[in-house]
C-alpha cells in the first residue's frame, strides 16, 4: 500500500479530530438554543471541515482524489441529524463538483451515499446509541464504506477504474470504516461525558435546593470534624459565613463549652453508628439537633446533622403549661407580692419580661402606687404616691385597652395625648389594663418593657400578658374584699365585746335586785295568812325565777357568741353530780315522776367541766318537766367503757321530724297552729348544744310525737 495514502488519511484524521470538537462546542452546549439557525451554522461548518478534508486528499491520479469525508458525513448524519448533514453534503458536494475530473461522479456519489446511510441510520434507529452502539457503528461504518466502493464504477475510463479498484479496494471497505467508528466512538465519548455532566448538574441543583431551600440548618462532617458541607440555613443560624465553616472543626468555631458537647456527641455517633439527638439554646433560639453517621467512602464514617427550630414549638408546650398553672393558680391565702412574684417568674418563661411592673391606681388621689417594680435600670423610691400624669401608663388606665407600644405607635399617640416619657427609654413597651372583676373599672396596669430588642413583643404577646393582668386584677380585688371583710370583722368583734361588756354589767344590776324580789316573796308567801294575797306573792316569785333564768339564758348566749366561754376541766365522778342535780330537783315536788338510772359502779371519772355539765342537765331537765304533763322523767347514765352516756329521758309531748333540727336553733320554739304555748326564750337548747360541743361530744336526740323524747351526749372516761 502506498505509504503517501496513510500519510493523507492521518492528516485527514486530524482534521476529523478537530470535527469532533465542534460537536462539543456548537452541538452539545448549545443544545437548550438547538434552534434552525444553529443547525444552519452547524451544517455550514461540516461543510467546511469537508471542504478542508478535500483539501488534504490523497491523489491517486489526477482528478481521482481520496478524502474521509464519508466518515464525516456518516457521523454527521448520525450525530447531527438530518438537517445540518444535508446542508454540510449540499457544501461538500458543489465544491466536489467545481473541483472536477474523473473522480467527479463518484465523489458526488460517495457524498451522497454517506451522508444518507448516517441519516437514515438515525432515522430508524433512534435509539441506537443507548445500548451496544459499537455494533451500529461497525455496521453502520461499513455499509457507508461499501456504497464508497460501489461508486468506484462510476470512475470514468476503463483503466483508471481498473487501477481504482486495485489500489482502493482495501482502504476503502478496511480502513475507513476503522476511521468512522473512531470517530463515531469519540463523538460517542463526549456525548456521554456531556450527559453525565448535565445529570450532575441537574443532581447538584436538586440537592442544592434540597440542601439550602430548607428551613432546617444542615451540615455535614467528615472523619476528622471538619465540616465539609453546610447550608445557608446552617450559615445564617451560626451567624458565620461558608468560607468560615468549611474545612474547620467545632473547636475552631466555637466557644469551649459549646464545641464540647458538639465533639462528645459526634463521637457517640461515630462509634454507636446511631442516631443521637439532643436540645439546646444556640444564639437565642431552642433547637434540635439530630446527629447520624454518613458513610464518606473507603471505610470511613463523618457526621451529618439536622438542626432545627423549635423555639415555637417550645414557646407553645411552655404557654400551655403556664396556662394551665394560671388556672389552677390558688388565690387563697396568698400575699400580693408572692403572689405576683410567682406569676412573674412564670410570665418570664413566655414573655421577654425582665423588666415587670404593676401600677396600682388609687382614684382619690389621682395618684399610683407600685406594689411590684422589677426593673434594669430604674427604681420607684415613693412607691405609695406616683403621679403619672401623660404616661402610658396613665394612658392604658384610662382607656382600657392593652397596648403594644414601639416607636411607631408612640409617635401616633403622641399626635392626640401629650405623652411624657417617665424614666428611661426603651423602645417597645407592653401595657394592659388590671380590671375589676366586673370588667368596669380599670384598678391599676401591668407593664413589661424591653430596652435592648424593638422587635422583643409581638401582638400574641399582648394577648398573653392580658391574661396575665386580668389574673393578677382578679387577685388584687380579692385581696382587697378580703381585707375589707377582715375589718368589718374586727370592728364587728370589737362591738361585740363592748356588748358583752355592757350585759355583764347589766346582768349584775338586774340580778341584785332581782334576787332581793325572790327572796322576799318567797318571805311574804309564807307569812300572808290572806289566801289570794299569798297566791299574788308567789306569783311574783315564779315570775323573779323565770326572769332570773332569762336573764342567765341571755347572759350564756352572749358569752358563747363573744368567745368568752370557757371550759374549766377537772376530773370528778359524774355520777355524783348526776345524784345531786338529781336530788336538787326532787325536791321541788314535780308533777311528775323523776327517776334516776345509773350503771352498778361506785364511781366513774371523767375529764371535763362540771359546771357546764350540771347546766346542761339542768336545762335538759327543765324542758323535761315543762314539756312532759303525766308520766315520767329519768335522769340516766350508760358505762360504755371508754365513754360514758348521760341522757335524759322524758314520757312529754315529744318532737316532731321536722323539728328535731330546727329547736337547736337559737330562739326557735316549736310553734302549734302558729302560736306559743309553752313559755320560755328558746335559748335553752342551743346553750346545750353549745356546751355539748365545747366540751367535745355531740347532743343526739330521739323522739316521738305523744310519746316522749330522750336528749343523750357522750363524755369521755378520764384515762387512770
Ligand atoms: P325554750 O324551752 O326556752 O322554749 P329551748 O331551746 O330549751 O327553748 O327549747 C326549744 C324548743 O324545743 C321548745 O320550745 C320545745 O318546743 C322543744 N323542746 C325542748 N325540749 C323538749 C322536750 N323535752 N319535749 C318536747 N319538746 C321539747
């Protein structure tokens, strides 16, 4: 073979390896504007890459020249489609055609049947280059090449065609076929290093948006801590830019404490292979940090982490559980300032509220007072009389309305009421009203204030502190009834012990001289020898006893209702005492029988106040005798062995149901068809019941209407 043949297909080459540049160039990037026009500009610089191939032939004889441009327009059809391959075989064809000689119809011919295979290959297989595209460009290359050779007739002159056959034959169905699958391998090569670069690129712009298009911080670490990707989020949070993070670790970001716990927790992840997960306040902000193991490759393990956000979701759980301490918040038996300090230190977990105050408004004085002041910088040094005339805080009082107040909203208010600022400045201020439990009248004003963050409230936070005011509103009125109330009540108690004073006193004066009538009726009703004159002087004397027990049942009462009874306990044989009341009212000769029921034992002790006992007896027995017309009454003891029962029994008119409760009640008789019948105060069984109680039993009664009644209490035994 003739060796200037190879020369010339080299350079060819050459020349075909510069072609398969312009697909890089004008073909695959600019494949978004793959428009006419550049399919145009396209077909036009085949052509000339043609035209330049034909300009490096090799010449078999003259007019018989031998180039590649059936490996250009065969790949030309087949990697640039139909279009710019007919305009680049349109150029290369004419210019065949000018050029002339022998060879002329078949060069034409040659161009012709290249460009057609590769076009038409395209054509019906469009999806040639997906898989085993080597055996397309094999068969592809070869079919191009044997059209080369059968236009090798088309060489005028017998002996020239002759010479042709010989000397092409080979080249032409071996190596340019070789050459156009070179070729199309190459143009195939770059196809694919284009498509792997647009996956990339679409795969870096998806992970891009999914990376920094999220509003969770992400980074990730590698095997030494060094931070190899963050996102903007991350950035924006850490308050660094991406150049100040990448390629550093913790330690160089951040302060000790922080990198400490960051390091400890990457190496938990790096050595479990599991997920950890931790909260923390990082700038202001609570978040959480999920930190899990990222395989890097050849073996080794970096970190990677999700921040995020939970300062809402925090504030919420936290507003719920103040909420919640606020309504179960006891507002009995509380101080005011313990009271607003507590709900103080719990505001502060959901309002900036380092600077807290309450004005209380006193109405007369036109003037306020600070019952809690917690403040930066200022201080109230009067803190009962403040006048605020043109504060905000006057302002809110006065209209009844939470404010938030920043400088924006000062200035509006400032146009209608002169304001006056009262102590240090601070941008932003939040106000609301402290009502009376009517919702009338405003009684004072909350305020919280922040000097450093304008932005530190917002009007959720207003909402909020209101019901903070209206729960320390509802306090302060409590308070303020309940010390009314306790005043009232001391001066009722006051009034009470000068009444108590005064009965004392009169009770003395009445007695004297009520005893001297007693006395000496009972004198005049033995000497009137004159029957009715007798009978008038004992009536005076039963009248001056049942004076004498008024006046002693009033006395009781008034000394029960003052508190000033009291119970003098000594240890005696209540047995005795019941004998000698016994005796004491046999003596008085009753219409009745009286009987006296005691257990076998000589004696039995008890702890207690005798007198109070004998009283109560007394008067149990007194409306026993009054309300028992035939029959009898019995004085009883039953031993219980730790207690000891006393009663006293009567067969009397009895007591209804109804009532049995009511005739404890001080001045309640038992009335029949609306009037009295029975004398007395109705006195006489709430002292009983009274001293039933001082003395630490309680009165039981049984009875029955037409059948009799039984009084009972219990005393305990003395322990010996
Ligand atoms: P007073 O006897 O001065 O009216 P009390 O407080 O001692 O006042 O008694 C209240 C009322 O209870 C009496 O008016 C009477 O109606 C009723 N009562 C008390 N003791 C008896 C009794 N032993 N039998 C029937 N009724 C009684």
């Amino acid at each position: 073979m003739d060796k200037s043949l190879i020369v010339g297909l080299l350079q060819n080459v050459a020349i075909l390896l510069a072609f398969t540049l312009i697909y890089d160039i004008v073909w695959e990037s600019e494949k978004k504007f793959r428009s006419r026009a550049n399919k145009v500009y396209a077909g036009l610089i085949i052509g000339a890459v043609g035209v330049l191939l034909m300009n490096t032939p090799w010449t078999l004889s003259p007019g018989l020249v031998f180039d590649t441009r059936t490996v250009l327009l065969v790949n030309a059809g087949l990697f640039f489609g139909p279009f710019a391959t007919i305009i680049a075989a349109i150029v290369i064809g004419i210019y065949r055609f000018f050029m002339g000689g022998s060879g002329v119809w078949m060069g034409i011919a040659t161009i012709i049947t290249s460009a057609s295979v590769g076009i038409l290959w395209k054509m019906y297989r469009p999806s040639w280059r997906k898989r085993n595209y080597m055996v397309d460009l094999v068969i592809v290359s070869f079919l191009a090449h044997f059209c080369m050779f059968l236009s090798i007739f088309l060489v005028k002159g017998e002996a020239v065609r002759a010479n042709t056959f010989q000397t092409m034959t080979l080249p032409i169905l071996v190596i340019y076929p070789l050459f156009a699958i070179l070729v199309g391998r190459l143009l195939i090569n770059r196809m694919n290093n284009h498509k792997v670069k647009e996956e990339l690129e679409v795969s870096e712009a998806r992970y891009d948006s999914f990376v920094n298009r999220n509003s969770d911080m992400m980074f990730m670490k590698d095997e030494n801590g060094k931070y190899i990707v963050v996102n903007d989020m991350f950035c924006k949070m850490a308050g660094k830019t991406r150049e100040q993070l990448i390629g550093l670790t913790d330690l160089q970001v951040y302060d000790k404490s922080h990198s400490n716990r960051y390091i400890v927790t990457d190496n938990e992840v790096i050595t479990t292979g599991d997920i950890v997960i931790f909260e923390e306040l990082f700038n202001g902000k609570i978040t959480e940090t999920t930190k899990f193991p990222i395989n890097l490759g050849k073996n080794k393990l970096g970190v990677g982490a999700i921040i995020r956000d939970v300062t809402v979701k925090h504030k919420k759980r936290e507003l719920q559980e103040v909420l919640l301490y606020l309504s179960r918040l006891s507002l009995v038996d509380q101080e005011l300032k313990i009271f607003i300090e507590k709900i103080h230190f719990h505001m502060k977990k959901v309002i900036k509220a380092d600077n807290f105050y309450i004005a209380l408004y006193d109405k007369e004085k036109d003037k306020y007072k600070f019952p809690y002041y917690v403040d930066e910088y200022d201080t109230v040094d009067d803190i009962e009389n403040y006048s605020l005339h043109n504060s905000l805080t006057d302002f809110v009082r006065m209209t009844g309305k939470g404010m938030l107040i920043n400088s924006q909203t000062e200035k509006e208010i400032a146009e209608q009421f002169p304001l006056e600022s009262v102590g240090e400045y601070s941008p932003v201020w939040l106000g609301a009203p402290l009502m009376d439990s009517s919702l009338k009248e405003v009684i004072g004003v909350a305020a919280v204030q922040d000097y450093h963050d304008e932005e530190a409230y917002t009007e959720e936070d207003l909402m909020l502190f209101e019901i903070f005011a209206n729960t320390i509103g509802i306090f302060i009125e409590r308070i303020t009834m309940l010390n009314r109330l306790k005043e009232a009540k001391e001066s009722a108690e006051q009034g009470n012990r000068l009444k108590t004073a005064f009965l004392a006193n009169m009770s003395h004066e009445i007695r004297t001289p009520l005893n001297g009538i007693i006395g000496f009726s009972e004198m005049l009703s033995e000497d009137i020898e004159n029957r009715e004159h007798r009978e008038y002087a004992q009536i005076i004397n039963t009248s001056a006893h049942r004076l004498l027990s008024t006046i002693n049942d009033i006395m009781d009462i008034a000394k029960i209702e003052s508190g000033q009874v009291s119970v003098i306990k000594e240890n005696f044989d209540v047995l005795l005492t019941l004998r000698e009341t016994y005796y004491f009212f046999k003596k008085q000769n009753l219409k009745v029988d009286l009987k006296l029921a005691l257990p076998k034992n000589k004696s039995i002790d008890v702890l207690s106040d005798k007198i109070k006992i004998q009283q109560i007896i007394t008067n149990l027995l007194n409306n026993a005798i009054k309300f028992t017309p035939e029959g009898f009454i019995e004085i009883g003891c039953i031993d219980e062995g730790e207690t000891v029962q006393l009663y006293v029994k009567d067969t009397g008119i009895g007591i209804s149901e109804e009532d049995k409760e009511r005739i404890f009640e001080r001045f309640a008789q038992v009335e029949s068809n609306g009037r009295r019948v029975y004398g007395g105060t109705g006195l006489g069984l709430s002292i009983v019941k009274e001293y039933v109680g001082l003395l630490g039993g309680e009165m039981w009664l049984e009875s029955e209407v037409g059948k009799g009644s039984q009084f009972s209490f219990r005393l305990k035994k003395s322990a010996n």
